[in-house]
C-alpha cells in the first residue's frame, strides 16, 4: 500500500461540484422564499421578473392574493 494521497480531480471537474452545490442551495432557497408567500418558485420568480419590469399590479395586492 502506498501513503500517497489520491489525485487532486481536474480543476474543470471541481468548478462543476461547485457549481451544482451552489444551485442547490439556490433552489431551497427558492423554494423556501417562495413558500413563505404560497407559490411555488417558478409563480415567484414569474411575479418578480414582472415587478422588476413594472407591470405587476401593486405590492399589497400581490401578497392579498397569496394568502
């Protein structure tokens, strides 16, 4: 048996698990935000993306609706 330590996986393949580790902690996060207003993440960022660009009705209208 030898003391070596196993091969360092190439740099490609360790920005990849990053990667993947990061959009899964963005999806709970998502799906933790979203549920906290009762939508699913896809209606949230839906309604996000339509604040952002103005044309969503006013805000207490959209967190009446949620409830």
């Amino acid at each position: 048996m030898s003391n070596e330590p196993a091969p360092t996986p190439p740099l490609v393949d360790r920005i990849g698990d990053g990667l993947s580790r990061v959009a899964t902690a963005m999806r709970t996060e998502a799906w933790t935000a979203a549920d906290a207003v009762g939508l699913n993440p896809t209606q949230l960022q839906i309604l996000t993306f339509l604040v952002a660009r103005g044309s969503a009705p006013d805000q207490h209208l959209l967190t009446r609706s949620a409830r």
